[in-house]
C-alpha cells in the first residue's frame, strides 16, 4: 500500500531527480530502497565482523 506523503527538497535535487527520469515517486523510492539495503549490508557486515573478532578472542 502507498502513502502520500509531502516533502522539502531544493530546487537543484529536483532538477537532477527529473533529469533521471520524470515520475520523481518512483526515483525517490528506488533510491530510498538502495540506500536502505546499503545500510542493511553494512551493518550485516559489521555483526559479522563482531562474531569473527569474538571467535578469535575465545
């Protein structure tokens, strides 16, 4: 289910959103969902990291 929603922006991001493509929607929710599974990798990355480290330690 989609929500609508309003936003702030300047007027230069707006401007480069429409150059990629003219729905800014589906612009911003395709870069909200990468973004988003960047910072689920990495803090997956850094858990892993923690476990690795820990066993070392035991």
């Amino acid at each position: 289910m989609r929500v609508k929603t309003s936003i702030t922006l300047p007027k230069q991001l707006l401007s480069r959103l429409d150059r990629v493509d003219k729905n800014r929607s589906a612009v911003l929710e395709r870069a909200a969902v990468a973004y988003l599974t960047q910072l689920e990798r990495q803090a997956r990355g850094l858990k892993d990291i923690a476990i690795i480290i820990a066993m070392l330690n035991a």
